[in-house]
C-alpha cells in the first residue's frame, strides 16, 4: 500500500494497493485488510482529503490463486461491504 505525497489535479489524496506484492505466506488476509482499512481511516482524517476526497487504485497485476487461495468468502464478502459502504458515500456529494 502507498500514498503518494502528491496529491492528483483535482487535490485528492492518492493511494495504490499492489495487490500482487501480498505474500500469504507472511501476512494473512485479516492483517492486510485491517492495515488497507487504518491507513484509510488516518487520510481520511485529513481536512483537505474530507473536501476533496480520494483515489485508490488497485493493482491486481501479479495477483493470481496463491493470493486468492488465502482469501475465505467471508473474507471477500466483507472486502465487497467495505467498497459498497465506502462508494455509497458518493450520492451525497
């Protein structure tokens, strides 16, 4: 996970999950998800990300069946809830 210190054109805080880099072998899935959600939750914190809000983009490159292998359904479905919960912020802007 990376935040780039630089914001994009429109001053939204920018972050890329190399989704491909996760290694099951050393970190399980729930550690990752709660890491991905705290470092969320801290740019989330930020004043100018709250006006003008944030890109994530997900790069699934190098992601293949050892990474998804590690994952459980409860742990996809609870992934999907986190997006749709996050992405139904959006109707109030």
């Amino acid at each position: 996970m990376t935040i780039l210190a630089q914001r994009d054109k429109f001053g939204r805080r920018v972050g890329i999950t190399r989704l491909g880099f996760w290694n099951p072998d050393k970190i399980k899935f729930p550690d990752l998800f709660c890491a991905i959600f705290m470092l969320h939750s801290m740019i989330s914190e930020e004043e100018k990300t709250q006006i003008a809000g944030c890109t994530v983009i997900v790069d699934a490159k190098s992601f293949g069946m050892k990474q998804l292998r590690n994952m459980a359904l409860e742990d996809i479905r609870v992934v999907v809830n986190f997006i749709q919960v996050y992405d139904s912020y959006d109707q109030y802007k």
